[in-house]
C-alpha cells in the first residue's frame, strides 16, 4: 500500500474563558482548559494511483487528518507510513514525492505574477529547465490559464488562483496530492474544470489523489472509493454510490404518454405504485426494482414520447446520513 494509516489519534487542549473584563481576570489567575478528540481510532489504507475521497461536515477531522499525513501534525498515538515513509521525519525525498494544496491557504506569492512563485517552485525542487517547461506547458494548457501567468496573483479570481495553486503543487510531478477543500468557494465552471483535471491528471500519469470535501459532488465524481468521517471517527469506507443506496435506494422515473391514459388504467396502477400524473407526464419516485417493473407495466399498455431516469440529490442524502449514520451503516 503507499498509504497505510494506523490506529491514528489526535485531540487539542483548547482554552476556554468567558468575555469581558472579568472573564479576561479570571483567566489570569484560573486558566481553564479542555480537550478535544478530532480524530479517534482511525485506520485507512491507501492504493498507489488511487482517487480517495475523504468526506465529512465541517469539524469532522478531515484538514486534520491530511496535516497528520503531510507531517504537519503530530499524532497523539499510532502510525502513519507514505511511501515507506514517516511524514514527521520530513525526508527530503519524501517532501518530493507529496504536495498538499488547501483551499483555504494560500502557497503563492500574492504580489508578484505566478509564474514568479513557480520559478521559485523550479530551484526549491532543483527542475531541469525542459522538465520544468514540459510540465508547466502541460498544466497551463489543461487548465486554460496561459494568458494569467503573468498577471499578479491578487489581480486574479478565486478560480484562476486555484488553478494556480495546484499548478504549483504540481510542478515537481509528486507521486502522491492532498487537495484539501480544492473547490471551496468557487463557481460550478471552474468547480467542473477542477474536477475534470483530477481525473485527466490521474489518468494520464497514474497520481494517487487523497481529497476532502463537504461538496458531495466533488467525491461523486472524481472518486469511486470514499472514506466518511463523523464528529472524528470513521464510519464508512467503501463505494461512494452503494452507500448512497443504502441511504435512499430510490430513483425518479419521468414518463411521458403519447395519448392520455384512461383514468380506469390510472386507478388500478395506483393501487400498486405511488406517482404522480399531470396531464400526459407521470413522475414517480420509487426503489429501482419498483420502478422497472412499474415501467413494465406503462409500456405494456401506451407508447412513450420520452422516458427518463434521474438519481435524487445527494447532498440530501448524505445531509440524512449525518444526522444518523449508523442508521444506514
């Protein structure tokens, strides 16, 4: 495995005090303190050219767990091996082969042009010049930013300075990227550019990408095997669209009628099914195997002008799933 992530643990001390004057007196002389676990028990492993999505509410430990396998954290107890490996070390060869892009933190420098920071990037990670311009040319072409490379980095949008910043991450070609929250605050065109980059990027070089979101869309579509966590602990890992299921195994069939059904044919279908029919469209929401047969018997009866299936929205599902996830586990 190139990760494997043992029995991981991590709790703060926070510092707590009431506001004011006599809060802030009070704590002069009593400083009161508490602890809080944001990861507990966590295990995980990791396959080399693998998407894994991380997913959780805001608070779940997800920035918490991609510090510990950056070695930006230490961990109360357990193991954490990367590429054979211990992040906390800070190996030379290591700090190669990982990159880290967060959504909320910002690598480049903010008042000079990019292409500024990435020449930086170049001798930080002693790059050839043609490996250096093979892999930017790539980059900046994939990514449509050629013509803001050379604008500064404050002059750009949120999208152009994420693009940036994964350009940047990925200059020295790591073997292993952390995308921490990468669409975070970004419109739904440059949420999709991202997205499609991942997989194009995965696909053409074998990465192995660990990324964690609270967009559901993000996990759904860049990656098959997602990993769940909740208030610190793991309560799922696994395909991300059977757990789906799990939570709401139901589908949308919309049918639309050629010639208007009889109300006779309409009376003894609701007796089996629930739907609703509006004109010459029935819309019926229902578990996969009752809408095939309940398609069946549409079509055994009248002709069709359009048939569609569509899944329910995810982000309602997993907003169930949160409030009770050993109801679906």
């Amino acid at each position: 495995m190139l990760i494997q992530i043992n029995n991981i643990n991590k709790s703060f001390k926070l510092f707590k005090r009431d506001a004011g004057l006599r809060g802030s007196i009070k704590s002069f002389f009593n400083r009161e303190y508490e602890y809080f676990t944001a990861l507990k028990n966590i295990n995980l492993q990791i396959s080399e050219g693998e998407i894994i999505g991380i997913l959780g509410e805001n608070g779940a430990g997800k920035t918490t767990l991609i510090k510990l396998m950056v070695g930006l954290l230490y961990p109360d107890n357990g193991k954490i091996i990367i590429d054979n490996f211990n992040p906390w070390k800070r190996d030379h060869q290591f700090l190669k082969n990982i990159s880290v892009v967060m959504g909320q933190k910002n690598q480049l420098w903010w008042d000079i042009p990019a292409s500024e920071s990435f020449l930086l990037n170049k001798h930080i990670y002693d790059l050839s010049e043609k490996k250096y311009k093979e892999t930017l040319d790539e980059l900046v072409e994939y990514l449509d930013v050629k013509d803001k490379i050379n604008v500064q980095v404050r002059r750009l949008s949120l999208g152009e300075r994420m693009k940036m910043e994964i350009i940047a991450a990925l200059l020295h070609r790591p073997k292993i990227i952390l995308l921490d929250e990468p669409t975070l605050g970004l419109d739904v065109i440059s949420q999709a550019k991202i997205r499609e980059f991942v997989k194009y990027y995965n696909k053409e070089h074998n990465t192995t990408f660990v990324i964690t979101s609270h967009y559901t869309k993000d996990i759904q579509e860049m990656c098959q095997r997602v990993f769940v966590l909740n208030k610190g602990k793991s309560v799922y890992e696994g395909d991300f669209n059977t757990l789906i299921k799990r939570i709401n195994p139901a589908r949308k069939l919309i049918f639309e009628f050629i010639e208007s059904p009889t109300d006779e044919f309409i009376s003894e279908l609701k007796k089996d099914f629930q739907f609703i029919i509006k004109d010459k469209l029935l819309t019926a929401i229902l578990p996969e195997e009752n809408l095939q047969t309940l398609l069946k018997e549409l079509l055994n009866h009248y002709s069709s002008n359009n048939i569609s299936f569509e899944d329910l929205p995810v982000d309602d599902n997993m907003r169930s799933f949160f409030k009770n996830p050993q109801k679906y586990i």
